[in-house]
C-alpha cells in the first residue's frame, strides 16, 4: 500500500524544485471513495494535503496518488443527479461550443475528454458537428448510449489509441483538476489536434477573489480535485504542449435553483424555501463567479 502514494519533489508542472506547504488536507484520503469524486459530490472543503509551487503558483495533492488508484474511483462512478441537470449544463456548454465554432477554422470531429454522459457531445452534434468522446465510468458511458446514442470510448484519456491530428476542436471541462497526469493530457490533446485545432479548457481559478473570498468554503475545494491551477501555471501546461493561447474567459455556471438550494451550505445567500423542486429544476441561474478559467488555446496551423 505504500506505494499507493509518493512525495512530489519538483512542479507537476513547471518542474521547480521550490515547493512550499499550501494547505493541510481536511479529509482521509487514502480512504477516498468513488462517491466522493463524482461531479455533483456536495463534500465541498475536503481537500488533499496541498503544495503550492513558488515559481508558477500551481498547487497540487502532495503526496501524489498513484494513477491507478484515481482511475479505478472514476471507473466506478455513478451521477444520476448530473444527468437531471441536463439543461442547465446545456446551458454552459452553448457558449463553449459557439466559441469554438468562432475561433475553428471549419466545424468537423469535437473531441470531448471527460465527456459525462455525454450533454455536450449531444449539443455539439445538434450544431452540426461530429462528436466523439472518452470517459472513465462505465455508468456514464452507458447512459450517452442510452440518453443520445452516442458512443463514447470508457478508459483515461491518457491511455487509450487515438488517431493523432484527427480532430478539429477538442473539450476539457472540469477535467484537467481531476487527473493525476495534467501534462501527459494536454501533450496528447495537442497531438490529436488537427493542425490549426482548438482546445477549450475549463478549470477552478484558485487565486481567484471568490475563491479567497470564500475561504474554506470555496465550492471548488473538493476530494476529486488534485490539482489547482494558476494562471501561470495554466499558460506553462499549454505552451508546454506547443498550443498558442488565443482566447481567455472567465467561466459562468449555470445551474437550477434546484440544485443551488440543494447545496444550500454554499450558496446561502439564494436560498428561498417554499418552493417545489420540480418548479425550481426549470430556473436557470447564471453564476458569474469568475471563479473559473475558460481557456482556448490552438496548434499550429503547419505542424
Ligand atoms: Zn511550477
């Protein structure tokens, strides 16, 4: 069991040696279970013990999970209360798609890492591209066959054969914190990149004024994130992987009242009882938290 876990000696990401003490974990997570790690888990302040690199400002699980021991968690999971938030992540994943669609030279295969059960795939599709996915739970995978007929690969991104260059746009939504192998993933979405492809990418901003002005309660502080990243960090992960950053937004959730009320710990301040749930599952609520980076980022056109 041992080596279940290591001790980080340099930046997963930047490679520094200059590692300081971030934050003390708050859970015991050698224990973690695959509840815990899947997308609508409401265990918000559970954190790894942290690292924060002195150079890039990435903070990261230290020790570091074996990869192994993530993979065989997400192959487990089952989210049903994701799913019946179907059209509020519709919702977020719109303005991604629409992004995309601006900054791609054509609309052909969307490529998405992470894909759930498969919402935005769905979208992407209705717009008329051509959709194609990978995801770790097998439940997930079933469902995006069941809910759209999409066939999605179940593996890590990291780990399974794909074509090299064949996509024009590829998706990293909420994927890129929960990986143990953030470089390893952004190598191989470059390499499967068409020339002159996009990748939108899609995580927590823990500098971020919410994110500090949440503190402890931060909603993104979580037992499946292992890593934070900066914006330093962030633009080193990509041009690392020889994309070109052309675009920056600040992410804007969208979610029911419903699911809001739900985890009413966080988010007291919209809480309103007296409610029924089914009315308030067709609230949509825009959350400009600005608490998440929405990057694209694109490969050379002649590579
Ligand atoms: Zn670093």
């Amino acid at each position: 069991m041992m080596d279940k876990f290591a001790r980080v000696t340099a930046c997963p990401i930047c490679e520094s040696p200059r590692l300081r003490p971030f934050k003390k974990g708050t859970f015991d997570y050698a224990r973690l279970r695959w509840d815990q790690v899947k997308i609508t888990d409401s265990e918000y302040g559970k954190i790894w013990d942290l690292s924060e690199c002195e150079d890039c400002g990435h903070v990261f699980a230290d020790p570091s999970p074996a990869p192994e021991f993530i993979l065989s968690l997400y192959g487990q999971v089952e989210d049903p209360v994701y799913d019946e938030e179907a059209e509020g992540r519709s919702r977020n994943f719109l303005g991604i798609l629409k992004n995309l669609e601006k900054l791609s030279p054509a609309k052909g295969s969307l490529f998405d890492v992470g894909a759930a059960t498969g919402i935005l795939l769905s979208l992407a599709r209705e717009r008329g591209w051509s959709p194609a996915g990978v995801e770790a739970s097998a439940w997930s995978v079933k469902r995006a066959a069941d809910n759209y007929g999409l066939h999605l690969i179940q593996g890590a991104f990291e780990e399974v054969r794909l074509e090299p260059a064949a996509y024009q746009a590829l998706t990293m939504v909420d994927f890129i914190e929960h990986t143990p192998a953030p470089r390893r993933a952004v190598m191989k979405a470059a390499e499967v990149l068409a020339p002159g492809g996009i990748l939108c990418l899609v995580t927590p901003d823990i500098h971020s004024f919410a994110a500090r002005a949440a503190g402890k309660r931060w909603w993104h502080l979580r037992p499946g994130h292992l890593a934070y990243f900066s914006g330093r960090s962030l633009t080193r992960l990509l041009q690392g992987a020889g994309l070109a950053i052309v675009k920056k937004r600040r992410y804007a959730w969208t979610f029911s009242a419903h699911y809001l009320l739900s985890r009413k710990k966080t988010f007291d301040v919209l809480t309103r009882p007296g409610r029924s749930a089914s009315f308030l599952k067709r609230i949509p609520i825009k959350l400009a938290l600005g608490d998440s980076f929405e990057i694209y980022a694109k490969k050379s056109a002649s590579s």
